[in-house]
C-alpha cells in the first residue's frame, strides 16, 4: 500500500484532472490510497462564502456562483454528456452547502467555516473518482469524515488516534484504488465536520499511511521536491535530495511550507519515507525525508513568513520578568489563537513574535495592558535561516531594520521591518 497526496494546484482545472491521470499510469501502482485536496484556490474561495455569509450577505449569492461555476466548468471539460452522474452528485453536494447555509443556527465562525469549507474536497474528490472511472481506472470513493475522527477545535482539530485508527482498518481497502479527501475530519460527539488546519491535506496523508502501514507517501506538488527556499521570494533555490526527519520537522517547525508542521511525526514513527514530486515530472526523483543523512546537498535553508506580530512586553514597575509573568502571557497567548513562532526574554522584558491567525490582536493586547508596559509592531516579517553563513545573514538584512535577532548553533532567527 502507498499514499498519494495531490494539492490544489496539481488539480486546478480539467487538465490538472488529466494530468493525475497520466501521473496514475505512470506511476501504476495498486493497491494505492489517493487524498485530494480542494481544486485550485477553491478553500479561499469557500472562505468568501464564509465572510460573506457572517458579514455581506449581499454577495453570499455571487460568491456562492463562482464556487458552482468554477466545478461546472471543470465538469463540462471532463464530461461532455451532461447527464453523466458526476453533475449529479456536485449539484446535490452544492444543494447541502445551500442548506446549511439556510437552516444553521450557530455563530460561531470556526464551526461554520468547517462545515463551509470542507465542500471544496467533497467536490473536487467526486469529481476525480468519477473521470479516473471514466478512464478505466477502478476506484472508491471514501468519505474521510467516517475515518478520522477528531475533537471540537474547529480549524485545527485534534485527532483521536485510536479511534482514527479502528475505523481506517475497516473502511479502506487495501487492495484496490481509494479515492478520499484531505483537511477534513469529524468530531466525535455530534459527527460534525472539523478541519485539520491549512495545508492539512499532507497531514491526512501521513495518517492514513500510519493507520495503514503504508510503504510510502508521496506529496505531488507544482516545484520539483523540496527547495531551499520559496521560490517566490528568493531567486536561487537548490533542490533537496535527501532530508532526515528531524532536519524536515525542525524546517516544518519553522513554517517551511512544502511540508506540513504535523505530517512527519506519525512518518518518522513507523519509518516511512516521505517523497515530494513534480506533478508535471512525475519520473523525477524529486526529494526523500526519511532516515539517513541530515541533508544533501548541505545548504542553507530559508524560511519566511509574512505579516506576523511582534509584541515586547516589560513590567510596569520595572521588577524582573519572573516564571509567574512568562505562566501569564504564555496562558493569554493560549486564550487568544495566537501561534507563537519566536520568544526571546531578558531580566525585565519579554518579546514574543506571533501569528494573528484568528485576529485577535486588538483583545490580546487590551488584556496585556492591564499587568504589563506593551509595544508591539504589526507587519513585521519573520527570517529564518538553517545552517547559515556570514555572508548570507548580512545579504538578507541588508536595507532591512531588525527587530529582533536570535542565532544558535545551527539556526539564526530574524524579526525584520521592510
């Protein structure tokens, strides 16, 4: 058994939906478990709905069209005969999302933004399952919801592994071609649908291959494996051959976006190796994560994240900043959803760089005010580097004001404003 896992990009349009299919044959393997992510920018677009649903309902319709038109058209190119069964079945998945849109009761964004969002895999796996059968390519269609099963923590649920694990051993199987979705999982109590966080798709993967004692999985995606760096914002990349786990989860860790955050840890316990491939190349070696040498070739690495917050707290009365202040602020961070992704503390102060995922800067900041002096600067962008040089660190800072600096042994952390 191996996983595959296809993001947006790789089944943006009709010709993306060819190309896995090419991708298949290519690589003929069977038994196999597929995980899909939405089409395209699909989840965004899903996200409007979302937003305006809570706050213009004006344009809940319009958005609601372009989601619709993006799959019919998709469908069209696919399915000439109008009367085939995948139209069916996206118009009735299109009928759920209208009705719950009509009769939920809830105000709670996360929630709905769960049950809103998880369209875009529904959709974009019934759409693949019927056109691999269209193309004699026996498979099944799994809804992941009935395998993993998670907490209520809307928009980055927990899984409940043992469970996860009892209900993959009786729905898949494994000897014949499953189709399924990423990011999406369902709480166990009332079978609602949660998701696992952006990017989670990667994460379902790594699940399923858990669960199944998978040979291996392979990412698909638009570059040619793992790089050294975005491509969208540094112009010399270098691709990696071989990664070891810990040297990807620490890359994961500090926000390299081509691997998610908690993908490799269910991996590197049971030692299967990770593959990232190009979509467009699927012959290509592309980069393994797995046991064996830190990295090859030995470069340094970049990672960079965008818009985050860094907030500087000191005490009022100028006393030493003491377990009890860090137990307060770590606990308040906690409270707000902020993801926290660099500290650095002296005797009366302490800096923290954050994510405002959930936009709860302006209520963090009220609360911290009442028990500390607080600077904070929004917009910053966060610098980090692997296995760095001199010469590399001066490059990245040059015409940038930092922040904040933090180095160690084998990674240097810059909070710049640009």
């Amino acid at each position: 058994m191996k996983v595959f896992k296809f993001g947006g990009a790789s089944v943006k349009d009709a010709a993306g939906v060819k190309n896995l299919v090419g991708v298949l044959r290519t690589t003929n393997e069977s038994p196999l478990v597929i995980v899909v992510s939405a089409m395209g920018k699909m989840t965004n677009a899903l996200e409007e709905v979302v937003k305006d649903y809570f706050s213009n309902q004006k344009e809940l319709k319009a958005s609601l069209s372009y989601v619709y038109d993006y799959h019919q058209e998709i469908l069209e190119q696919l399915f000439p005969n109008k009367s085939h069964e995948a139209y069916k079945e996206v118009n009735l998945r299109f009928e759920e999302l209208k009705e719950f849109l009509k009769s939920n009761k809830s105000k709670y964004h996360a929630f709905v933004y769960d049950q809103v969002v998880s369209f875009g895999e529904l959709i974009s796996t019934a759409i693949i399952s019927h056109y691999l059968s269209e193309e004699n390519i026996k498979n099944t269609w799994l809804d992941i919801r009935q395998c993993i099963a998670t907490n209520d923590y809307y928009r980055s649920a927990k899984v409940d592994w043992e469970t996860t694990q009892k209900r993959i051993s009786e729905k898949v199987n494994t000897n014949e071609i499953t189709i399924t979705q990423g990011f999406l999982g369902a709480e166990q109590d009332n079978n609602f649908t949660t998701t696992l966080g952006r990017e989670g798709s990667d994460y379902t993967a790594a699940i399923l291959a858990y669960c199944l004692n998978a040979e291996s999985v392979t990412i698909w995606k638009d570059v040619p494996g793992v790089l050294n760096a975005d491509p969208r914002h540094f112009t010399d990349t270098t691709l990696l051959e071989h990664i070891s786990y810990r040297e990807a989860i620490e890359l994961a860790f500090y926000g390299a976006s081509v691997i998610h955050p908690k993908t490799l840890q269910p991996l590197q316990r049971k030692e299967i190796p990770l593959f990232v491939k190009s979509f467009m190349n699927p012959e290509n070696t592309g980069t393994c994560v797995g046991k064996g040498v830190t990295l090859s070739p030995m470069v340094s690495c970049f990672i960079l994240k965008k818009n985050q917050v860094l907030i500087s707290l000191s005490s009022l009365d100028f006393s030493f900043m003491m377990e009890e202040n860090f137990s307060e602020v770590f606990d308040l961070l906690h409270r707000f959803k902020m993801k926290v992704e660099m500290i650095q503390n002296s005797a009366i102060s302490f800096s923290v760089c954050v994510d405002n995922k959930y936009n709860n800067l302006e209520s963090l900041i009220n609360k911290l005010k009442s028990n500390f002096k607080v600077e904070y600067n929004e917009g910053v962008t966060l610098y980090t580097v692997r296995h760095s040089q001199p010469n590399e660190i001066k490059a990245l800072t040059q015409n940038k004001k930092v922040l904040l600096k933090q180095e160690s042994s084998e990674t240097v952390q810059l909070v710049v404003q640009e």
